[in-house]
C-alpha cells in the first residue's frame, strides 16, 4: 500500500465522538512523526498568539507611521498621497497575517490597535510633531487625519477577513 493511499481511524476533535470515521492520509499512522501536514495545523499557544501579534503590531505601526505621510504632488493643488494607500495595505496584510497565522481574530486586531496607539502618540504627545501632522490647512495635515482613519478600516477589514477565514477551518474540519 502506497503511504498516499493509507488510511488511519480519526477522531479530529474531542466533542465528535464517531471512532469508526477513517479518512485517507499521507501522514504514516500512529508513529508521532512531524510532517509539514501536521506541523502546519499545530494550534500556537496563547503566548506564542500575543507575541506574534505584539512585535508585528510594534514593527507595522513604526514602519507604517513613518510611511504613511509619502505625497506625489503632481502640482501645487493635484497630489496623490500614496504612502497613505501603501500603509493601509501594509497594516491590512500584516493584520490579515497575524490573525490567521495564529487563528485568532483578536490577533487580527492587535497590530491596528498598537499602530493607531503609537501615531495618536506620535501626534499628540509632543507639540509640533513632524511624524504625524494634523492640520487642514495643509496636504500633509490632512494625510495626517486621513491615516487614523485608513487605520481603523483596516483593521476592521482584517478581522472580517480572519473570522471568516477561521470559521471556514472550523466547518471544514467539522466536515
């Protein structure tokens, strides 16, 4: 028999209770051994689930903040303001990321929440701010409020994303 074609008797969880149920394979059976399968639908830990969201969240809010406020200006009144548009993208794919790496939607919302905190810091915490820039008199002040609330559909983009994500596992593991 081929390792391809072997069948193992399952249980997949501990609340379905059908031990009959066998499902073909290509893990060897009952020897312990760590395949990429296996490795790839281990679960993190809650801790390993903080960190992951903790330092993505410090490293993405940095890296995102300083970026955000990159303008084309193509004339005195056209401008484009694509580090804008590239920091949402970034905070969106990190969030996405991070909540479905370690499959927690909370995780999804961390690394937002810790870039909105870090430029509500960078732009209020010391007068005169040169990283973050709020006022309307100005493209760049504008960009400024524009990117808190770039933040805030982000994130609430990529929790939408990572829950259903999530809850496609679950049915599909389900069955």
């Amino acid at each position: 028999m081929s390792r391809s074609a072997r069948t193992t008797p399952v249980n997949p969880a501990p609340w379905h209770s059908d031990p009959g149920t066998e499902i073909v394979t290509d893990e060897p059976a009952e020897t312990g051994e760590i395949t990429p399968t296996t490795a790839a639908s281990a679960h993190p830990t809650t801790l390993s689930a903080v960190l992951t969201a903790v330092i993505t969240g410090l490293l993405i809010g940095s890296v995102a903040t300083v970026m955000h406020a990159n303008i084309w200006y193509l004339n005195e009144s056209v401008w484009l303001p694509w580090g804008l548009l590239f920091s949402g993208a970034l905070v969106w794919f990190a969030s996405v990321w991070c909540g479905t790496a370690t499959r927690r939607v909370w995780a999804a919302a961390v690394p937002g929440l810790l870039t909105y905190v870090l430029s509500w810091a960078f732009a209020y915490l010391k007068n005169g701010s040169a990283l973050v820039v709020t006022s309307w008199e100005a493209p760049i002040g504008m960009v400024g409020y524009a990117w808190f609330a770039v933040i805030f559909v982000a994130v609430m983009a990529a929790v939408i994303v990572t829950g259903r994500y999530i809850s496609r596992l679950r049915r599909q593991a389900r069955g």
